[in-house]
C-alpha cells in the first residue's frame, strides 16, 4: 500500500511514463495520497498559468485515488514525530531550545503530516523529496522513489 507526495501526483498529472509504468506494474496494490497533498495540488493549480483547466485536473485525479484524511491518531503520531524530529535535529542545550526556529530542522511541516498519516495506515511514502529520508533517520518509515527530478 502506497501514499503518494505531491511530487509524484504531479507526474501522474503530467502523464510521466516512468511513475505510469511503476503504477501499471503494481496491479491491484492500494495506491493512494492524502488531504495535505490534496492541499499542494490545489494550490499548485491555483497560481499556475491555466488555472481553471489544471484545477479540473486536480480534482479528476482526487476523485479517482483514496485520499486519507487527519484523524486524532495521526495528530498524535506527527506530534511524537516532530518531536523526535526536534531532538534529533535540533540544539541538545535548553536556552537554544527555545528559541530555535523549527524551520532549522530541515524538514517541512506537510512532510511531516505526510509522514504520520502514512505511518498511521501503515503505508510507503514514495517521494523524491529528500525530507522523507531525514524523517526516517528518527522514524521508522518506508520510501520509495519512483522519479527522480533531473538535476
């Protein structure tokens, strides 16, 4: 069962014959993405340069993919993750603690949600974001990458 980031929807959206491929090869796997990455679709689309036809797009492609939601369980998992993250990534001394911005730990806060919901359902994330492989030097969490972005 895989969660896909918004990195790889949008290559489904544009139709790339590598991510097409790996999803035609996986049969009747459950593939599915999330409300967050719902949310980067959306806004995506919202300041592109085709507007209309690519939020169409967008909502042609959430209505055909299961697209799990926040539920009081996965907020409790992506508070222990973040602070997993935090002590992990974050300064070891009290008044540093403070006062250090979150931003400095290098991982996004929807990577983050993303992570707890699909460690919450027990799913892959595949991504080519590298945020997810800093996530998993603190969080047991599987990724795969079906796309790389070309240098």
């Amino acid at each position: 069962m895989y969660l896909l980031d918004t990195n790889h929807c949008s290559q489904l959206l544009e139709n790339n014959p590598t991510v097409v491929q790996k999803l035609s090869d996986l049969g009747d796997v459950i593939v599915a993405t999330c409300v967050i990455v719902q949310g980067e679709l959306v806004f995506g689309a919202s300041i592109s340069e085709h507007r209309e036809t690519n939020l169409e797009r967008v909502k042609e492609f959430l209505d055909n993919i299961n697209v799990y939601r926040v539920d009081q369980e996965t907020a409790d998992i992506y508070g222990n993750m973040k602070a997993a993250v935090f002590n992990h990534f974050g300064p070891k001394e009290k008044t540093k603690r403070r006062k250090f911005a979150k931003k400095g730990l290098g991982i996004g806060e929807n990577d983050l949600w993303i992570a707890a919901i699909a460690k919450r359902n027990g799913l892959i994330v595949v991504s080519s974001d590298g945020d997810f492989d800093r996530i998993r030097e603190v969080e047991d969490l599987s990724i795969e990458k079906w796309w790389l972005p070309s240098s």
